[in-house]
C-alpha cells in the first residue's frame, strides 16, 4: 500500500517513514501542501494520506479540501500541534478521516493507520446475499464500495462515510448513539466521539440530498442517534 505523508518538518516526515515502511507500506514524501498537491495529481493511487495542517505554500486544510471536492476518496489522517476541539472539528469538515496531535507517539499514528487502512479494504472480497443492501432511493454494494441512486447516479463517500451508511442499513429501525458508530466503524475510543460522528453523518448526508434531490436517508433521533428506516 501506497502512502502519502507531508509535512514541513523534515524530522517528523523521516520518522513516519521509517516506521511506516517497517510495517511494509510504500511512503511517498512531500513537505509542503503544494508538493501534495502534485503528488496527488501526477498519481491518486495512494491508500491513504497523512497531511499536517499547518504547511507553506497550501495548508493541509486546503490540500484535502481540493482532494474532496475533486471527489478524491482516499482516506486523509491530519496532523497538528493544534489540539483544540475546534480545530480537530475544522480538519474534519474539511473531510479529514481522523486527527492526531502533535508531540504524537509513532505507534498510534500506526495504530491509526492500520485502523483506517483495514476499514478502507473491509469491503472487499467475496460477495454474499447481504453485500448488496436497498435503502430507499440508494443501492449499497459491500464488495465494490460503491454506492448508487436508483437512477443510477453513483455517490463518492469516503471510507468512514461508507462505514456509517453501511453499518445503519444493515440494520434498519435501530438507532445507533454515537458512540456506538464510532466504536463500530472507527474502532477506536475518543473524548470527542459524538462530534466526529456529527461531521461525518452531516457530510454523508449532503452527498446523499445532493444526489437524490434532498432524500434523508439517515435519520435522527434526537437525543439517542441515527438510523436508516427499512
């Protein structure tokens, strides 16, 4: 698997590297967000990107901001010396996947990675009656993480988007908390749960309004959760 990581500081992209190709991963350097940019332009095959947010020339921000509105699917964790609930919720709006403070210790930011990169895989494979879900105007296909309107419009979601859509209309009627999403799809414990959970539902719900003309596929129930009705 190919990964992208920019970052100003060199120190911090050689550390990443050297822990990230002990793992096996292919590692492709930028240090600054236009580098990025070009990066991501000469060759989207990258599995995932670790962008800082605070980087010349083009911000993280502004780097993943270009990649989702160019429809970019590729799962984005940032990074930041920044630890503020706000500027966790702005990279995330921005359609970041997850977040990491700096000083980070290496092995959660690996952690992390395999945690986004065996979500991002999980629905790949072998077929099975219950890998091709119907939600109201929506088709949902497991194996090839693809969804599509009825009328044949397809939806880029990114994989913590997918994850969400996917685990609430597998069961449909059941609300799920917020942090019971998180805790299925991201796999991991977190202060801020609820509001990450908030940025991505909001995020995949807009796609969804934008392609089937403002349907609400995924519901609230204030005060509990979401849902996805049979």
């Amino acid at each position: 698997m190919r990964i992208l990581v920019a970052d100003d500081d060199r120190e911090i992209v050689d550390l990443l590297n050297i822990y990230l190709k002990n793992e096996g991963y292919e590692v492709v350097k930028a240090f600054n967000g236009e580098e990025a940019l070009n990066q991501l332009e000469a060759s989207q095959e990258f599995d995932l990107v670790i962008l800082d947010v605070m980087m010349p020339k083009v911000t993280g921000l502004e780097v993943v901001e270009v990649m989702r509105e160019k429809d970019m699917g590729i799962p984005v964790i940032m990074v930041s010396a920044k630890s503020a609930d706000h500027e966790k919720i702005e990279g995330l709006f921005a359609g970041a996947d997850d977040y990491v403070t700096k000083p980070f210790n290496p092995l959660e930011v690996m952690a992390r990675v395999k945690s986004i990169l065996r979500r991002q895989h999980s629905y790949s494979g072998m077929e099975t009656p219950g890998d091709t879900i119907e939600v109201g105007p929506l088709v949902i296909r497991r194996d090839s993480h693809e969804v599509r309107t009825d009328s044949g419009v397809e939806i880029q979601l990114t994989a913590l988007e997918f994850g969400i859509l996917y685990l609430l209309s597998s069961n449909p009627n059941r609300v799920f908390s917020a942090d019971e999403i998180f805790e299925e799809v991201w796999n991991q414990e977190s202060v801020v749960s609820a509001k990450t959970v908030m940025v991505h539902v909001s995020h995949l719900r807009d796609k969804i309004a934008q392609a089937t003309g403002g349907d609400k596929v995924v519901q609230t129930v204030w005060g509990v959760g979401y849902k996805v009705e049979r």
